[in-house]
C-alpha cells in the first residue's frame, strides 16, 4: 500500500495526522506493508524567516483575534496533540519559511531516510523549538542525523538545489484541487484531508485492503476470445 502525504513542517494538524495514521496503521488486525512518501507543501510560501515573534501573537494577527484567543486556541491543539503522544511547545516556538526545509526533505528522500528526516524536523519544531527557516540550525538537525555536512550545507547555499521537486509537489497538491494540509492519498485514487481519527484512517486501510485482494482489472470481455497459453493457441 502507498501513502503519499502532503504537509508542511510548521503545520500542527500534520504532526497530528501524521501520528493518527501510524497509530491507525499499528492497530490494524492484520498485517500490512506499507510505503509512505512525503510531499512538500508550504503554507504560505511567503512567510519571511524567523523574525522574533511569537506563534501567538503571529496567529492573532492572522486571523484578527486577540492574543488570549489564539493562545486558546493553540491551546486547544495542543490538547489533541498530547492525546496522541506528542508534545506542542507553544510558547517558544519559532514560525518561519520552511522552503529550505522541504528541499532537504528531498535529498532526504534520495538518501531513503526521508521518514526520519520528517519526523526530526517536526519533533525539534513543535517540541524543542528550534527555528527551522534558519540555516545553521538545519545542519545542526541533519549533523545529529549523521548527513554529510559539506554535502547539506552546499545544498542549503544552492537555492535552486531541489527547488523544482518542492515545487512539483505543489503543483501536483494543486492539480489535485489540495488546498490545506495534511493530506493524505491512498494508492493514488483515494484522499483523506485533514487530521482525522484514528478510525477513519483504519477504515481508509481496510478499503485499500480489501481492494487489493481483488483481480487487477475488470474483464470486459463479452465471450470467449482466441488466445495463446503455454499448451498453444486457441
């Protein structure tokens, strides 16, 4: 079974969904095989580097509501995030571009340790607070990872180095009518968006499943055609 999933780094509800479909996945009665691919999506591809201000008060202005409500809010997620085993760290966390992100997300696609980089990049976001828009604190984040430094930082001094599967990605999410994420596409013919229950996701598995234990394709053959078999020709 192929996943693909479509998601930004600085997105809450990814690392949500993204855990829901694991535990989904982990509770399963049967066993199943399973490869995930990771798309790139930016929220706001315009959003500057890190600049100082809280995700709070950048939340508020967004969304023109007071900084009390949109700590309520974050709140809110941060509650949904704990029930599946992951810690929100609100107050101190650093929102920023995450373009240079998403194209070391694709050299580590060609590595094949792209679910590890995924999973370092949104735990040190929403847990350790780390700046992700930020350079330095990318190769810090892949040298834990043992990734070539040299190689790492030469691709972060290349703008254009990955730039086009980043992009493609997002075009591929817009062809696709995506415009919030996650998202996620089962065996490229059906979707889930956004960070649904753990049940909805094992209900998408089960269909998946079950339809691939059906034959390949449907016969529209009408009567018997002549054919050739290993015994000759009929």
């Amino acid at each position: 079974m192929q996943i693909e999933i479509w998601s930004d780094f600085v997105c809450p509800f990814c690392y949500i969904g993204k855990k829901r479909l694991e535990q989904a996945i982990e509770r399963f009665p049967h066993p199943i095989d399973v490869t995930i691919e990771y798309k790139s999506f930016e929220l706001d591809p315009d959003t500057p580097k890190y600049t100082g201000g809280s995700i709070h008060e950048m939340l508020a202005k967004k969304y023109n509501m007071s900084l009390d409500q949109a700590k309520h809010a974050n709140q809110q997620i941060g509650e949904q995030a704990k029930a599946v085993g992951l810690e929100f760290v609100f107050d101190t966390m650093k929102p920023g571009n995450t373009f240079d992100a998403h194209r070391l997300s694709k050299y580590a696609a060609k590595l094949n340790r792209e679910t590890e980089y995924v999973d370092s990049m949104l735990y040190h976001y929403f847990t350790l607070s780390k700046d992700l828009s930020d350079k330095e604190t990318l190769l810090a984040i892949t040298d834990e990872l043992a990734f070539d430094h040299e190689e790492v930082s030469s691709i972060l001094e290349d703008e254009s180095s990955y730039a086009n599967d980043v992009r493609n990605d997002e075009e591929t999410a817009k062809s696709l009518g995506v415009t919030g994420v996650p998202f996620f596409v089962f065996n490229k013919k059906y979707a889930i968006s956004g960070a649904q229950p753990i049940e909805t996701f094992m209900q998408a598995i089960e269909k998946v499943m079950e339809e691939e234990k059906k034959q390949p394709f449907e016969s529209l053959n009408t009567e018997q055609g002549s054919y050739c078999d290993g015994d000759g020709c009929k």
